[in-house]
C-alpha cells in the first residue's frame, strides 16, 4: 500500500488547521470580553461568539461564502436573543408582602389559647 502525499496535500492541511487554532484564539478572546453577559444572557453570549467569530475571516472568502456566513451569523444571535428573551419573561418575579394588622399579632402571640372571633361586615 502505498500514500501518496502532495504539497497540495500538506499545504491546505497547515492552512485548514492554522485557521482553526485562529477560530479558537479569536472564540476564546470574544468569551473573556464577554464575561459580564454570563450572568444575565448566556444564550446571547454564546450565540455572539459563535457568529463573531467566523467573521473575522470573512475577507478572506469568496462571496458566495460571505452570504451564507452573515446570514448564519444573523440567525444564529436572533435566537439566542429570543431565548434569552424568553428565559427572562419565565422567571418569577418578587411578590410584595402583604401587611398584617398589628393588634391581630400582638393578640395572638400574647394569649396562645384564646381564639378571637371577628365579626364579619
């Protein structure tokens, strides 16, 4: 069995792998910038790395590769707004406390046993 390897071959393989150590250089900057997102929107945080992050190679695509790309990139934080859009309408809000009578308490906690009966208006 014989392989057969190219400079073609090695060329684009150094390429392809250059581009992507570049991807997780640039992913990993855009997560240490993004920091102060993950707390209130992790969705939004992630979905602006995973679509910063290949547009920064952008120029150096064809354009037909450039439409497909900004149009992942659009779609991609539209949902991770909507998520976390949605993730902030679910969560409970604080309920007010409600007042208590005052002679009602003090009634209670001074005489355990007696029960007060008040009449209905």
């Amino acid at each position: 069995m014989s392989i057969n390897l190219t400079d073609q071959i090695v060329s684009q393989f150094l390429t392809g792998l250059f581009i992507i150590l570049v991807l997780i250089a640039v992913g990993g900057s855009l997560s240490v910038v993004f920091t102060a997102m993950s707390k209130k929107f992790p969705f939004s945080r992630l979905t602006l790395m995973l679509a910063l992050t290949p547009l920064c190679l952008v120029s150096f695509l064809d354009r037909s590769s450039a439409d497909t790309l900004y149009l992942f990139s659009m779609i991609s934080v539209l949902l991770g707004i909507t998520i976390d859009g949605i993730n902030h309408l679910l969560q409970p809000k604080e309920q007010p406390a409600q007042k208590t009578a005052p002679k009602e308490a003090d009634n209670t906690e001074s005489k355990p046993d007696v029960i007060v009966w008040e009449k209905a208006e």
